[in-house]
C-alpha cells in the first residue's frame, strides 16, 4: 500500500511539472502581452520597455521559465502587471469558490447515490423512469442556463411573495454586514443547488448502473439467504460496493465541477476564481501572463491532488486494491 | 446414519410446485411444472437435472430467492423447529421467511468466486450470519467463527479470519461459504451446484466435508448438480428434473441401477466414464510430427504491482500428424498457456516449440500470420466466442474471406459444407449466434475452426460449458470429424473421462509441468505419477457402490 502511494504521488508531481511547462509554453508564447501598450498613444516605447526590464520579459524564455517555477517552488506565484501578488488573488478567489465547490459536490454526491439507489432498486416502475427522466433533463441543461432560470423563476417569485430578500442572487456576502453564517447560506444556497445538480445528473446514472450490478452479484443472494433485514442487504452489502466506482468517477469529474463553478459564478457575481481569470484575461494589459499561469497551475494541482485523493479512498474502499 | 427408512413425516414437503416467470407483458413461461417430492431428516435428497431443468429455481423458491417477475403456486411446507409442525412457505410473510433463513434453512451456492462480499473480511461475514438470528457476544461470536474455520478446513484460522475473500482459493472460498452455513447450525442445506466451479480433487474435499457434516449433526442435504458423479458419491436418494418436471424418483442406488423414465437412462449413458471407453490407441510410428515441444518456458512478465509468473516450466512433448492429444489438468496448472503458445496467441521464453514445421520461437507477426490458416481453435465458452452481431453464414465465411482461398460465388457451397460437416441445417447459416442452444454454437465453433481444413487444432475446454448430453454428442462429433479429416489436435480438458473418449495420447500437467504422459490407455489405467493416481481416485464415478468405496478409501488414505 505504501509503495502503491509513494507512485501515485510521484505520478502526480510528473503530471504537474508537465502541465507546468505546457501552461507557460502556451501563455507565454501566446503573444507580447504589452503590445497592446505600445500602440496606445500614452506610453512612450521608453517606458513600455523599462516596464519590459521590470517585468522580466525580455529574459530568455528558459530563464523566465526556471525563475516562475523557482517561485512557485518557494510558493511565490509572482506578480500581476498591476503589481499586485498573484498569491492574494488566487488565493482569495480560490477560497470563494470553494465554498460553492465543495458543498456543490457533497450535495451532488448525496443527491446523485439516493437517485441511484432509489432508481435501482424500483428499477422499470414509474419512480425509476421518473428518475431517469430527470437525470437527462439535468444532464441536458448548461449550468449558466439552470443558473438563470433559477433566479429567475425561484429567487425572484419568493423574494417577492415575501417582500423581502429570502435567497440573494449577487455576491457570496452583504457588503458592509458582519459576516454570518445565515447570511452566507442564503446567498449560497441558488448557485450550489445550481452546480449540484450539474454533476448530480451523471452521477446518478452511473449510481444507479453500478447498484443494479451489485444487487444481482451472488453475494447478495448470500446475504439474504442468510436471513438478514433487507435495509441491511440493500446498505451493508449493496451500496457499500456500488459506492466504489462513484468515487473514482466524481474525483475525475472535479474539474468539471470547477469549470461549472467558474460559470456559476460569473452568474452569480460571486468574486471567485472565475472573476480572477476573466479580469486576467480582458483587462487592460492582458493577458496578465503570471496570473493566468498561476491560476491554471493551482487549478491543475488541485485536480491532481483530488485525484490522488480519490486513489486513496479506493484503497479505503475496496480491500482488493490494497496490498 | 442411513435414510433408507422413511421417516413417518418429512422435513420438507414440496406439492405440485409452480414457478412462472412474466417475460414481456403478457407472456409466461413455466419453468416448474407441478413437482413434488419431500426431503427427511438427515437426508441428502439430489435433484438432478441440465440447464433449463428447473433444479435451480425450485431450489430457489424454497427460501423465497427468486426474482419478482416469478410467481410461485403450490405447498412449499417444512417442519419448523419450533413447533415441530410443518408450516407452509408460500405466502409467508417477509419477516417470518427472513427467520427461516440462514436459521433453520441455509443456503450453498455455485460460484465461490462471488458468493463472499469482497470489502468485508470473511470473518465478519460468518459473523454477521451468525448474529443475523442470535445475540451472542462479541468474544464468543469470533471463538465460534474460528471453531467453524477450523472444521471445514480453513488453516491457521486465527490469522485467516481477517483475511478478505479474495486472499482464497477457489475451494477455500467453497469451505468459508459452507462454514457460514454451517454456523447456525440449518436443519436443511440446500446445495446449489456446490462444486461446478471447482476442481475434482478439491470437489472431492468439498463433497467429505458436506458429509461429514451430515454424519455428525444429521443434517439434511438437498444437493443440486448436474453431474451424476457427485450424486453417487454423497445422496441417498435422487429426483431427475427434465424441462420443468420430475420425471423418476427414487433410491440412488436403484435409479442407477434401473432407470425407468428414457431421459434418466439417457443422462446416465451420457455420461462419461474413465476407462470403460475403447481409448485411442496411439499412432504406432508416426511418420510425420506436426507438434513438438521441447523445453518450453512460458513465464508472464512483471507488470504494475504483479512479479513475473512461470506458468508453463520447462515441458517437452510431441503431437504426431493426425494424432489428438489431451492436456489434462486442473486450474492454474498452465495447460491453457502451453495451448495458446501452440496457436502462436502466446510468445514462448525459452526452449522450441515447433508447429508444422515452424518454430514458434521468436517467430515474426508476419510468418505467423501465414501459417495461422493450417491451425484451428475451438474456444471454451461457445456463449462469447461468437460476435453476436454477425450472422453464422458471414462468421463461417470469414476464414475464407481473410485467406483469399475460395471464390465469392463459392462461399456458399463451401460454408454449407461446413453445415453438413457438423450435422447442422444450412438454414442456420441465416441466424445470429443467441438464436442456437449452446450445443448448437459449439458445433458452430467447430466447423470455424476446421473451415480451412487446417492439420493442426487446438481445443480449449471446448465442452465444459455444455450439458453432459450435449457434451457427449459433441465429443462424438468431433472424433468422427478427426478421423476424416486426420488433423492433429492439443485437447485441452480438466475432464479425465473427456481424454479417456477421444485422445490417443494424455499428457498430465500440475503446476506448469508435465508429470506424466502416453498413452491415453495406460495413463489412465496404470497412472505411475502420484497426482495422477490422485486426479483419478478424486474423480467421483456415476456408480454408487463403486464411488461410496472409493471415496471411504480415499479418505481413509488422506486422513
């Protein structure tokens, strides 16, 4: 098992390192960031290239390469053309998102397993075509139209009957208010639901195949002959290894979920990783080469490190993988 | 402790019992048609039948397993422990059949590969079947379990009790599936196919085991299987199933000796036996050798958390032209690989295998290529082996196709030859492989196989999926197909009594090599290797006063 972790970790760093040089290859060479500068008629070609010189972009590109990896090793992402650390930014995003990812996750997982479950075991009646039916309705929507129509049809129609704001629709907290956790959760609760049922559509339909599989293995038929409670076959012996190629399937879906998110947000106007990206790349010198990088880059060693993650449970999860 | 008497009132009473199963909307199809027989106490009553007899399902329909598209009528009755009273299971409520259950009736099943849920240890598993009825404590629940490990024969059981399922072998799994069985101590065991799936020597172990346990607590056995062998060997009396129906009861001993219903005297002349068939002599001087093996290595290597595997280890043999081969061994002894390399599907490590005339040795893509069209292979399970979106006619004509050797005009003159060659109608040629019976695919599987009239065949298990009817009728096919077209043949089988109908010679594999070969006829008769002498007496013969002796013998020695 130890050996099992030492490689998926070392898997994991080459992964990272090579999505560190095609993400500097690719922004990089994506084109000179300050020609824009140039033909704007304020700037003297003087100082658009002592801006260069501070900058570092006239530096060979292996010594601007070596340098942002150096700093990303000592956990310095640089700066923005702004001058501001790309650290902060990201960082204070990131944290955005996440409470909006992390939730949207739990509830799409939860959501997506009941589905499946319930879909399963009444498998060909009307509760599983319904189910199945709302799977591919959720599965078929973009989330920014869900995000939409939310809004729209619920926040507004109840924030009205009410007479006062219920559900938020902008922002993850009320400006200038102590912060609080009522005021958080009603401001999170439309884009989590949002991007909840985003992922919960899929999810469930492969919950529901891997409980019809497991609920027709032999092992089950051994369990009820053994004279145990159904709750019991179903729970104990059933969703216990029909939760196994889930797992798997939502760690590689994390990325999904984080593109959905930065979606949602634009949305919903929550000031997250998705608003650090397209500021970095429509503001007035962009693209803003070393925020996009490092938003990439923590983007991708976040999805490695999920990933990773998500090996382990497997071991966790089914003693056959463990050694 | 015999059961010849009959007991005044029975364990377990079954009255004209019906199972329909819904198919579509408003079809039914009857799979019991009103059977009815009874079990006794410390009985061990067999229900023999093939595939699509029913034997499954009426086992089923006792403890209410079936699916809920069956409708089940008539009187399942036992005799509670209780009350001493029959009382009728049909009906009865979920919760009070969950009570049955493990408690009073337990359950064996097939396949030992699946029966154990692999994420839980399987000491807790015996556990859970243990506590699934009774309050017992946690100390003396996990003293019970090792108990039971110990004596179906699980060793060092202290250790093993925390091991997963899939730390076992096959038979080892077969004993764990038994021992939570065991565990609560079941008035009745219902035996589904116990050990199908597993090898004669360690059926042979499973079958004393089941035994001995019915000597010491008397408790009754009703034993599903197929194979009359295992019938003669453990049950007191036998009930035959065809298509739904009971056709004889009656005594073991006085079915075999005397079987009245033509269906029972079929499936017992069906059935091979080793040395009663007139073996193949061998050819006397071959003049032309068409295998030859000399010191073949095959080793698997070292992969992804895996250490390289020798599966076949240093076994020289040799196939004469026109001559069969049966390569006899149990899982795992290598006998698949070494076929699989005779075919070039497999890269050999070291030593020389020649096939017509070609070492296989190193051999490029290309040169094997060109001489796969004089070798055929007949695959194991005629189920798979057949893309089933493919009509037989373009599946039959493909060899030809792919070997430029016949003519598009001629491909239907030469596909219905085949038809004719394994004694199906031409009209087949139009269906798709699901719309055959089993026996009917593997014939199927056959004239693929000798389509380009290749001098060298490779049969892998070819009839271990099938009835033993069936398989009897396939094995006659396919002597009398070798003895027109003379073509060599490597039959891989784990059945002796297979080798002893067809195969002019026998070789014996165990653990990657050969321990023993020649001719069929004295390999059989006069095995001189240990495991030999041990794979024969542990193959259970459709006799019962023969194989009670046999297998009080054997015991006798291994204890």
């Amino acid at each position: 098992m130890l050996t099992f972790i030492l490689k998926r970790i070392v898997n994991g760093i080459a992964v990272v390192i090579a999505a560190s040089v095609l993400v500097f290859a690719l922004v990089s060479l994506a084109g000179d960031p300050l020609a824009s500068m140039l033909s704007s008629p304020g700037a003297s070609p003087q100082t658009v290239a002592q801006y260069r010189q501070t900058l570092h972009l006239d530096d060979p590109i292996m010594v601007r390469y070596l340098s942002w990896v150096g700093g990303i090793l000592h956990g310095d992402l640089g700066k923005s053309y702004s001058g501001q650390s790309v650290n902060s930014m990201i960082f204070s995003g990131l944290g955005t998102t996440l409470k909006m990812v992390i939730p949207a996750a739990v509830f799409g997982l939860v959501g997506a397993v009941f589905l499946g479950v319930v879909g399963a075991l009444k498998r060909n009646t009307a509760v599983d075509h319904l189910i199945s039916a709302l799977s591919y309705a959720l599965y078929a929507i973009p989330v920014f139209v869900l995000a939409i129509l939310l809004k729209g049809y619920i926040a507004v129609p109840l924030n009205n009957a009410f007479g006062a704001t219920v559900l938020y629709t902008i922002g993850d907290s009320t400006p200038g208010v102590p912060p609080s956790l009522s005021d958080q959760v009603r401001h999170a609760i439309l884009p989590v639901f949002a991007l909840a049922v985003y992922s919960m559509g899929p999810w469930s339909r492969y919950q529901r195949a891997a409980m019809i599989e497991v609920m027709s293995s032999e092992y089950i038929k051994v369990a009820r002959a053994k004279g145990l409670g159904r709750a019991r076959v179903v729970i104990v012996h059933g969703l216990r290894n029909a939760l196994i190629p889930i797992v798997t399937i939502a760690g590689a879906d994390f990325a999904v979920i984080v593109g959905g998110a930065v979606v949602t947000e634009t949305v919903f106007g929550w000031q997250g990783m998705g608003r650090v990206l397209v500021d970095a790349l429509t503001g007035p010198v962009s693209p803003d080469v070393y925020v996009v990088q490092g938003w990439i880059m923590v983007v991708a060693i976040f999805v490695v490190a999920v990933n990773i993650l998500v090996d382990l449970m497997y071991g966790v999860l089914d003693p056959r993988v463990r050694r | 402790m015999t059961t010849s008497e009959r007991a005044p009132d029975p364990l377990l009473e079954v009255r004209d019992l019906r199972v329909t199963f819904r198919e579509g909307t408003d079809q039914q199809v009857e799979a019991v048609d009103g059977i009815s027989f009874e079990v006794h106490p410390g009985e061990v009553l067999a229900i023999v039948g093939e595939s699509g007899s029913g034997k499954s399902i009426t086992a089923h329909s006792v403890l209410g397993l079936l699916p809920p598209l069956a409708t089940v009528a008539g009187s399942i009755r036992l005799r509670r422990r209780t009350s001493g009273r029959p009382e009728e299971l049909i009906g009865l409520s979920s919760g009070a059949m969950r009570r049955i259950r493990g408690a009073e009736v337990a359950m064996i099943f097939q396949e030992p590969s699946t029966a154990l849920n692999p994420v839980y240890t399987i000491g807790w598993q015996i556990k859970e079947a243990l506590r699934a009825h009774s309050r017992v404590s946690g100390r003396t629940a996990r003293d019970m379990v090792v108990e039971i490990l110990r004596r179906v024969g699980i060793p060092e059981p202290e250790k093993r009790v925390g091991y997963y399922p899939h730390q076992f072998s096959g038979g080892q799994r077969q004993r764990i599936v038994i021992a939570m069985a065991l565990i609560q101590n079941p008035d009745l065991i219902i035996a589904d196919e116990p050990t199908t799936a597993l090898d004669v020597t360690v059926q042979a172990e499973i079958l004393d085991l089941l035994r001995a346990h019915r000597d010491e607590a008397g408790t009754a056995i009703v034993l599903i299987t197929h194979n009359m062998g295992v019938v003669a060997d453990l049950a007191d009396r036998m009930v035959v199933m065809y298509q739904g129906c009971v056709v004889e009861t009656g005594p073991v001993s006085e079915v075999f000796e005397q079987p009245q219903h033509p269906y029972t005297r079929n499936l017992l002349a069906a059935v091979p036996r080793v040395g009663v068939q007139s073996a193949r002599e061998p050819v006397a001087a071959p003049d032309r050798i068409a295998v030859e093996g000399r010191d073949v290595v095959i080793e698997y290597p070292a992969g992804f958390r895996r250490a390289s595997f020798r599966a076949v280890n240093s076994v020289s043999f040799r196939i004469a032209a026109g001559e069969v081969l049966g390569l006899v061994g149990e899982s795992g002894s290598g006998k698949t690989s070494l076929g699989r390399a005779v075919a070039g599907l497999n890269p050999i490590s070291s030593g020389s295998l020649v096939a017509l005339g070609q070492e296989l040795k190193g051999i490029s893509r290309g040169k094997l290529r060109s001489s796969r069209k004089d070798v055929g292979f007949v695959f194991q399970d005629p189920a798979t082996s057949f893309n089933p979106r493919i009509r037989l006619f373009d599946c039959l004509a493909e060899p030809f196709i792919v070997n430029n050797s016949t003519e598009r005009p001629q491909l239907r003159q030469a596909v219905n030859e085949l038809f004719d060659l394994v004694h199906l109608p031409r009209s087949f040629a139009e269906r798709f492989p699901h719309e055959l019976s089993g026996g009917q695919r593997q014939r199927v599987g056959i004239a693929r196989a000798i389509a380009l009239r290749p001098s060298l065949i490779i049969a892998d298990e070819p009839t271990s999926a099938l009835d033993v009817s069936v398989q009897a009728q396939i094995l006659t096919l396919f002597t009398e197909l070798q003895d027109e077209l003379n073509y060599a043949c490597l039959f891989i089988t784990h059945d002796l009594a297979v080798v002893d109908m067809l195969a002019h010679r026998t070789a014996v594999m165990r653990r990657g090599e050969i321990v023993e070969q020649g001719a069929t006829r004295e390999v059989l008769l006069h095995p001189q290797h240990e495991y030999t002498q041990q794979l024969i007496g542990s193959l259970p013969v459709p006799d019962p006063a023969v194989q009670r002796d046999r297998s009080s013998r054997r015991q006798a020695v291994t204890s």
